[in-house]
C-alpha cells in the first residue's frame, strides 16, 4: 500500500475511484466501503485512493475535542493495508483546513488534484465547513463534472447501525464482545510494561502493569476481562483489571494490569498488544486478600471457558 500525506507528490488521473472519511476502527461498515472500493477499481481498471484525515477532526474543531480514538494512525494503516486498498492519501486536519466549504475541498482537491471516475459514499457522509456537504451535493456535481456516485448502505446488526460512535459508547460500557462484533476483530490496543508495586505475585497472579502507548486510544470501562495478549509473534490467554484496585488502594488514577496466564518471564519494558475479548465482571472492593485470591480463580477458570473455544 502507498502512503502519502503530500499533496505534491499526487499526479492527477481521471481515471480515479476513491472514499473519503475519518475511518476511526475501520469498522465493518467502513470495510464494506473499503471493499466496494477495491473491487470496483479492479473491475474498471481504476486507480483507487481511500483519503482521511489526521488528527481526527474531533480533535480539531469537534464538541468533544477530547474525544478516544478506536485506531491509532499505525493501527489504521496496518488494517487498511489488510483490506488491499492500494493508495492511502493522510489530510492533515488543521483549524485552516476545516475553513474550508464542502465545494472548495471537493473541486480543488478531489476533482483538481486527484481526478475522479467515481466516489464511494457512505450512508451518513458529511464533510466541508460546518458539514455542509453531503451526497446530494455530490450527486450534483457528477451531473456537472461527469463522475459516477456509489451510495453504501449502513450495515447492522440486531437492528442497530453500525458505527464508530456506537463502537465508543460500547467500550465505555465495558460491552466488548459487542463492539468486536461491529468491528469485525477484537478490539485491541498497545501497553509498555512498567514497575507496579509487585503485590501480585505475592497473591499468586502477578501481573503486567501497563503504561498506554498512545494516550489517545480509548480504554473500555473499568472492569475484569479476558483477554490475549500479544508478545511479538507470540500469544497467550489471560485476564485483565482495569480500574483503581480498590481492594489496595483509594487512588483516583486508572491502572491496567494484565495477568498472562502460564507465563513467568521479565518483560519491563517491552510493548504487549492486548486484545479484549470479553468483560466478565465489575472491578469490587474486597474485605480481605484471601477473598480476592479466591476470586481470582474464579476469574481465571471464567476467562478460560470463554477464551478456549
């Protein structure tokens, strides 16, 4: 896949299908997209180009401007790369940037700068200042500049849309196994493993304490997961606390720890992908340790079941 942030370096070719959005967790509405995209210019002989934007333009000039992202940049190349798109074009999303009108940015970027045969669009695509533009503009100015319009319904399930911001509202609820469904993978993110206070291993579950790689990426809801984890190219079961420990301590920062199961190496410092697989319960005070340990074989035996299927 060709990844390019310049402008400069695009050669304008008519023959040219693309999709334009933020992307954020290329769920499997946005792979649905993404496919259409890539079978349509292997079809036509088209060169295809996805174009989104960084930062998120939440970030920018959103209500909520501190808002989590479900993918980081690295994260969002690497699955789109997964999908075949061919081109990747990165806009970078800056106050000026947001200025200007739904008309400008498509005539003298899309049509000027890349050329266009045809454009995919979402069910709920809106872009340019104050969000003006949408579909039906665009569908005038084919009419205008001859290009075709591919509209791509929303996808659901149970009834519901999917979509990023529902994806968000999930992990915030701690409802993981329905946001993997959505996304069409297991959500993930990225820790480094950093010193914690070693009081694990004195109950027999030490654990990784995990520093975010990228504070932006959101975090589910505090809680106990099952989860696997990632170690370079290798994979282990385990089980994963987010939340304060209430049990030790009456702290207002959020730490996450994961306990890897079968495993008992040195690991500070290195980077572990863990992959969230299911919540099976809400983090609890308890009234003494020897409660806690026997619920911690609970918890593993729980994490088990659903993880070895």
């Amino acid at each position: 896949m060709n990844v390019v942030n310049n402008l400069n370096e695009i050669e304008k070719n008519v023959k040219t299908i693309l999709t334009v959005g933020t992307f954020d967790g290329v769920h499997i509405g946005h792979q649905k997209i993404i496919h259409e995209l890539t079978q349509r210019a292997k079809l036509f002989g088209y060169r295809s180009f996805v174009l989104t934007f960084d930062p998120h333009p939440q970030k920018v000039v959103g209500k909520n401007t501190a808002i989590k992202l479900l993918t980081t940049t690295s994260e969002k190349i690497r699955i789109l790369e997964s999908l075949n798109v061919e081109n990747l074009f990165f806009i970078n999303f800056t106050l000026e940037f947001s200025q200007l009108t739904s008309e400008d940015f498509f005539k003298k970027i899309i049509l000027e700068k890349f050329g266009l045969a045809e454009i995919i669009v979402g069910f709920d695509h809106k872009f340019g200042k104050g969000r003006d533009g949408d579909e039906n503009k665009i569908r005038e100015w084919s009419d205008e500049f001859g290009f075709t319009v591919t509209h791509i319904d929303a996808v659901q399930i149970d009834d519901k849309k999917v979509s990023s911001t529902a994806i968000r509202e999930m992990l915030n609820q701690g409802r993981v196994a329905e946001a993997n469904q959505f996304l069409g993978r297991n959500y993930s993110f990225v820790g480094k493993v950093v010193e914690g206070d070693k009081r694990g291993r004195t109950i027999g579950f030490p654990t990784a304490n995990l520093e975010l790689c990228d504070s932006d990426k959101i975090l589910p809801a505090n809680g106990v997961y099952a989860v696997q984890v990632m170690l370079g190219e290798r994979k282990f079961f385990g089980m994963m606390n987010i939340g304060k420990r209430p049990t030790f301590s009456d702290t207002e920062k959020i730490l996450t720890e994961v306990n890897i199961f079968e495993f008992d190496e040195m690991i500070y410092g290195e980077n572990l992908v863990i992959e969230c697989i299911e919540k099976i319960r809400n983090e609890v005070k308890f009234n003494s340790v020897d409660e806690l340990r026997s619920q911690l074989k609970l918890d593993k035996i729980k994490s088990l079941n659903i993880l070895v299927k």
